[in-house]
C-alpha cells in the first residue's frame, strides 16, 4: 500500500501547471514568447491540405485573412513573406517554410515531410524549427489515439468505488493516409515539377501587401482555430523526407541574436520511472516538463503497466 500511496502522491503532484505551451502546439492563453507563437503548424498543414497546388499554397500561406501567419522575425513592423521551397528525391518531398530576413540570410520557420508508401498511400507531417519553436514541434492530421504504445493516464476522480482504477485507457495512434488530399495528389502526379519560390527578399509577388502582426490577444483565437484536426506527437514517421531535408536547412544568425534569450530560457525535459507495487505488477511514470522563458511550468504525466 506504501507504494501504491506513493504513486498517487506524486501523480497528483505532477498532473498539469499553468504554463501555457503553445510552442508546443497547446492552445494555453498567454504566448510563451518564442517566435513560434506567432505562426501555426497545424493551420499550414491545413492549408496545404486544401490547396490544389504549390503556388496556391505560398499565397495561402502568405494571405492575412487564413490567419496562419503572423510572423516578424527581423522586427521591422511588417508581416514576414515566407516562401515555399520544395526539396525532393524519390518519393519524398520537403516543403521548405522558409523567411528571407536580410538579402543575405533566411530563417526556416517549418518543413512539411511528405512520403508515398505505396501505390495509394501517403504519410504527411510538419515540424516546426527548434530555433522558431524551442524544440522541433511536429504536428501530423489527428487519426486519434496515444502518440506512443496505449497507456494509462492518472485520473483522481477515479480513485473511489468498488472498481476505482485511477487510469484512463488509451489506444495507439491511427496514421492517416493522406493520399486523397488534392495537394498530395498534385505532387505526386505526372506533370508535377518541384516548386522553388521565386520570390525572395524585398522582391514579393503583386498581391502581397504586407500587415501589421496582430497583438497577441487578438491572434491567439485565430491560431487555436486550427487545432481541432491536427495534433503533436512526439513520434517522427516520415523519416526518408526528413533526411532529404536536413542538408538544405538555413538559419539566420540575426533571428537567433533576436530571439536567444526567450529560446535559451525555454526547456523542455523528459524522465522516465519504473515503479512496483507490492504484488509485483509494475508501472512505467513519464513526465514531461516544459519551463517558459518566465520560469513559469507545467507538467503532464502518462503511467503505463507492464
């Protein structure tokens, strides 16, 4: 009993704080400070979803009205241009989110990865940039289900009755084959050419006529629009894309002097505990803290039995 009282302790102490963790993909209310804050992973996934077609896709992108991006990475008091480039071999293809902040440097804020498994399959996620981010934030369409293995999340509220647990069950992550969406078919199709914006910077297409970024209360409900349909996980899946990506990733050394301090104070860290009750039966404890640049936590704990 020892044991198991002490599993509920610190299970109870562990459940969740009030950072928000939105450069984590949570909906939270205040913004965390990173520069990832300012741009949705999962509203470019719907976008690119819905598109019929890369150039299509870069206006969406680049359109104030969809609000997905609300991005100034150079400070300059205008909306950020962010261009689409697309690096591919095989079946694989990296979309290249990509900011031109200077005429000498570019910043990646994402890359979409994009793989063909077979004949009419497909696997599609987003990672956001650790230097945008804090960490690399991946976002794939929610099939629902656990990210990893099922297991078993401490409820208290459970703890009470003939047959109190104290856990919610969960199922592994269904993958979605995103064949069927138009943009993926456009890609794969026969007349298909690897789209490299021509646009670059202070040289933008006609239509685009730079905002200025909206405040955080009122850009915080656009982002958590796109929420619903798309989830982050911890599991990276699209592996060959990824790997055709990493040679070609830019970093601008004028965005990371700008944003070091709020990206150096965010934090995240992982642990992992094996517990055994007096029966024998065991429980693995993952927690994940996440530490803002404010200082301010938040904890999530998941248990799985052996």
């Amino acid at each position: 009993m020892k044991t198991i009282n002490y599993l509920a302790s610190v299970l109870t102490g562990l459940l969740f704080f009030s950072l928000s963790a939105s450069a984590q993909g949570q909906s939270g209310v205040d913004s965390t400070g990173l520069p990832g804050d300012q741009f949705s992973l999962q509203g470019a996934l719907q976008l690119f979803q819905q598109s019929a077609g890369m150039e299509e896709f870069e206006k969406s992108l680049n359109t104030e009205s969809n609000h997905v991006n609300n991005l100034d990475l150079n400070g300059d008091g205008e909306i950020d241009y962010i261009r689409v480039v697309d690096k591919s071999a095989t079946n694989a293809h990296a979309f290249i989110l990509q900011v031109p902040v200077s005429a000498t440097e570019s910043q990646d804020i994402a890359v979409i990865e994009l793989e063909k498994t077979g004949d009419t399959t497909a696997i599609i996620q987003i990672v956001g940039d650790e230097e945008i981010y804090g960490e690399q934030v991946i976002v794939e369409p929610d099939g629902g289900g656990d990210d990893e293995e099922a297991y078993m999340d401490y409820n208290d509220s459970k703890l009470s009755g003939p047959n109190a647990t104290g856990y919610n069950f969960f199922t592994p992550r269904i993958v979605i084959n995103v064949w069927g969406w138009p943009s993926v078919r456009f890609v794969y199709g026969p007349v298909y050419r690897p789209w490299v914006s021509p646009y670059r910077w202070n040289y933008y297409p006609g239509w685009f006529k730079p905002w200025r970024p909206h405040p955080w209360h009122v850009w915080h409900p656009f982002r958590t629009h796109y929420h619903r349909p798309f989830v982050v996980v911890r599991t990276h899946r699209v592996m060959y894309a990824h790997k055709v990506y990493t040679p070609f990733r830019s970093s601008s050394v004028t965005v990371r002097g700008r944003h070091s301090a709020a990206v150096g104070r965010y934090h995240v860290s992982r642990s992992r505990t094996t517990v055994t009750g007096p029966r024998g039966n065991k429980a693995t404890i993952k927690k994940t803290t996440v530490t803002g640049p404010r200082g301010n936590k938040a904890s999530k704990v998941k248990v799985r039995r052996h």
